[in-house]
C-alpha cells in the first residue's frame, strides 16, 4: 500500500493543465513557466492546498516519490517528480497572500 498523500488539488492541476499540452494550454514555454501560470492564476486558498500537497509529497523517499508519478502522473517524468514538486512550491512561496 502506498504511503502517498491524497492530493486533489495537485492532481487537478497535473491531469487538466500541466499536462502534455501544457504549452497550448498556459501559453508557457517551458513546464517552470506553466507551474508559474497555474499559481499565479490559482486562488490564495488553492496555493495554500497545493503547498500543503505539495509539502506532504516532499515528505515521502525520492523512490516513493517517483513510484507515485509513474503510477499517477504519466506527463511527467517520475526522474523529474522531485524537481518539479520543489519549484512548483518554490513558485507558490514567492506569493506573497501565504
């Protein structure tokens, strides 16, 4: 059984936008500047459930955490999971509202 977090709010966000299409969808270059349109667009509440998503994840192995993306996540790279849950909660910390 997985120690993984329920995340709701994460998974919303990884499935409806920061997905394949993450560049049509954002208008983004790059996943960095997506993750920063999906924070920046999202309410203080929301910011406020993906940090704690975010940092209950980050709580888990690098190896739990990468089981979890290739089981949960497809569109992103379980190589790249740590890295993109730490600048996602990097960019919602640079909200001030928190």
């Amino acid at each position: 059984m997985s120690n993984a977090p329920l995340a709701p709010n994460l998974d919303l966000c990884l499935v409806g936008t920061l997905n394949q299409d993450y560049d049509y969808i954002t208008g983004a270059d790059t996943m960095e500047g997506a993750i920063d349109v999906v924070v920046d667009e999202a309410t203080p509440e929301e910011r406020r459930d993906l940090r704690k998503e975010i940092s209950d994840f980050l709580q888990l192995s690098e190896e739990e955490i990468k089981e979890e993306f290739a089981m949960r996540w497809k569109d992103i790279s379980p190589d790249y999971a740590k890295i993109f849950l730490t600048y996602f909660l990097e960019s919602i910390d640079r909200h001030s509202d928190l």
